[in-house]
C-alpha cells in the first residue's frame, strides 16, 4: 500500500478516535482532532508531511534487498 494511503487512514482513524473519545469520555479529547487537522493543513500549505516521512521508514513499506 502506497504511503499517501496510509497517512489518509491514519489521519482519518486519528480524527474519528478523538470525536468519539471526546464524546463520551472527555472532551479534550476533541484536541486530537484538532491536531490532526493542523497538521494536514500545515502538510497542504507546506508540502512536507511529517506523517508521511515517518510512514514511509516503516518496516513495511521498505523494499526487499
């Protein structure tokens, strides 16, 4: 699976972990959310995506030698 995939379903397990949370245990949970939010606009206004960088050095996303 291609990096950009990952950062998409990270970011969206990440957004809908602290809605939920925030919901119904705390709602400083809801800065989760928002702290995903800020780093995708910053990834957006940017170009560089620190989610990205730090997925694409995963072991699973390194080609066989």
């Amino acid at each position: 699976m291609e990096v950009n995939r990952q950062v998409q379903i990270t970011a969206g397990a990440l957004v809908l972990s602290g809605i939920v949370l925030g919901a119904a245990v705390s709602p400083a949970f809801y800065l989760l959310s928002a702290f995903v939010g800020a780093g995708l606009m910053m990834a957006g206004i940017t170009g560089w995506c620190g989610m990205a960088r730090l997925l694409a050095v995963m072991p699973w996303n390194r080609r066989a030698a």
